[in-house]
C-alpha cells in the first residue's frame, strides 16, 4: 500500500505532449511506497471569482484530490515565458475561494521540458513565485529544466540513459522533501 501520494499536474493539454511524456515518465522512478495520481485539467471551466459559492464539479474534484494528496508535482511547459494558461487557470480554482486554498502546506516540485535551451526555466520561476503565495514549500535544488533532444526518452517511454542518473536524483530529492514536510 501506498504511503505517500502525490498528485501530478501536467500544464499541457496536447495528445503527444512532451510534458505528459516526462510526467509518465519520472514516476517511474518513484521509490516503493509512491504513488503518483495524474490529475485531469481540461475540463476545468475559466476561473470565475462570481462562480466561488458554487464551484463546478470538476472543481470540487481537483481540491479534493489536492487535499488528499500529500504532495504537488507541477510538470509545466513554458509558454510565453511563463506558465501556460491552463494550468495557471487550475492553479486559481484549487486556491479559493480566499481562506480555502487546497495547497496550503502542500509540498510542491516543479519539473518542465521544452524544445527551447532554457528548458522551460522562465517558466519555473514564474511558478515558484506563485507557489510561494500559496504557501507550498517548494523543493529548491535540484532545479530540472530538460531540453527536449533525441534520447530523452527511450522506447519504452522511460528517461532515456543519459538524462536517467540525473532525474533518478531529483526524483530521490523530492520524495525525500515531500516526506519532510507531509506532516
Ligand atoms: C503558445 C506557445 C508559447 C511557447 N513559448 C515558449 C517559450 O516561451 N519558451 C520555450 O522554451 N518554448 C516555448 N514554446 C514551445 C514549447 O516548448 C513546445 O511547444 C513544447 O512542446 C510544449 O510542451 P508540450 O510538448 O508538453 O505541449 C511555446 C509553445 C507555444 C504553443
């Protein structure tokens, strides 16, 4: 049975996401006792503030699961120099209405590729600013900004060899931090 569950949000919507790939693939070097529960996004409507009293079901989902959780992977592209929308729109309805944020304390990680060479670093740091607000600890080093290049991935959708030894470390490094601060 499973001690820790964290759950995955991954900030890209499209089929053949790199993002989707690498979240699917870095659970797989989660240790025993891990387990990682992707969370659905797309359905999620445009945040409202007027809608807070009466939130969508698919809302009320997310939080449930966030709270159920006790930890946050955010997997995210980098659009823009920032975080895409979608997933910026599911981080504003897990975190009202005021006072019932579904990430307080949560610990978070924060993991992205990009076809670019910055690996999706704007991106990251506009995100840790967010969850800062949110109050998440969020795991500092090692920070992982992944350039999307041949051999990322291997046939059987896991972290190819050369990226392996080093995203088993920051897998390492993040359950380790989410069990420091689970409570
Ligand atoms: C609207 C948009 C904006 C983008 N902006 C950036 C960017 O600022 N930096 C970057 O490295 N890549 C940028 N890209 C390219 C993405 O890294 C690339 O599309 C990537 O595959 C998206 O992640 P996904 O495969 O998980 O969907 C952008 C792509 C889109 C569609």
């Amino acid at each position: 049975m499973a001690q820790l569950k964290i759950l995955v949000l991954v900030g890209s919507l499209r089929k053949d996401s790199f993002n989707r790939q690498l979240a699917n693939a870095i659970v797989k070097l989660a240790p025993a006792g891990v387990e990682f529960q992707h969370a659905r996004i797309d359905d999620l409507p445009l945040y409202n503030q007027d809608d807070d009293a009466n939130p969508a079901a698919a809302v009320k989902r997310l939080k449930a699961e966030i709270t159920a959780a006790q930890g946050v992977l955010f997997v995210t592209p980098e659009y823009n120099r920032s975080v895409p929308g979608v997933l910026k729109n599911a981080i504003d309805h897990a975190s009202r209405p005021y006072g019932q944020s579904a990430f307080a304390g949560k610990p978070g990680g924060v993991i992205g590729v990009s076809v670019g060479a910055a690996g999706t670093a704007m991106a990251q740091q506009h995100l840790r600013n967010v969850l800062a607000y949110l109050d998440m600890p969020t795991l500092g080093q090692p920070e992982a900004f992944i350039h999307n290049k041949d051999g990322l991935f291997d046939a059987d959708g896991g972290i190819g060899e050369a990226s392996k030894a080093f995203l088993q470390g920051w897998m390492d490094r993040y359950v380790a931090w989410v069990k420091q601060h689970a409570g």
